[in-house]
C-alpha cells in the first residue's frame, strides 16, 4: 500500500510541475501546486524532525532501570521494584 501512495504521490508532483512550467498555466493550477508543495511541506519537516529527535537509550546504563534513593536515611541505597 505504501509503495502504490509514493509512486501516486511522485505521478502527481510530476504532473503538477509539468502544468506549472506550461506557458498557458492558469491560476487554478498554481494554486493547486502551491497547496500541494504546503501539504508536503509540513509532512516532510515533521518525519524529519521525528527522525532527528529520537535517540536511543540503552537500557541499563548508567543505572537508567534503578533508582537510587536522594534523601533520608536510605539515602543512596538502591529501592526494590515492585
């Protein structure tokens, strides 16, 4: 299913650039172009941020599935899991 939506996506922005470089252009067409570059526009920047931003964590490092009392009397002693 996805394969079929990019290769419909990839027809389609090449048949808008093809109206857009046609000396007859209307309005309409413009204004579907833009509309469609706004579109994807948003979608691009935020699968990119979403790659960009997501780290991965290695668990069990730097004691990240522990946690260590801070105060008290049990002051840096390791609490149980429930």
């Amino acid at each position: 299913m996805t394969k079929k939506l990019t290769e419909l996506h990839n027809l389609l922005a090449e048949k808008l650039l093809d109206k857009v470089k046609d000396p007859d252009c209307k309005s309409a067409d413009l204004n579907v172009a833009r509309r469609f570059l706004k579109d994807n526009y948003r979608k691009i920047v935020q699968m990119s941020l979403h790659r960009n931003l997501r780290k991965e964590v290695n668990t069990g490092a730097n004691g990240t599935q522990d946690y260590i009392i801070k105060k008290g009397i049990n002051k840096d002693k390791l609490a149980k899991k429930l």
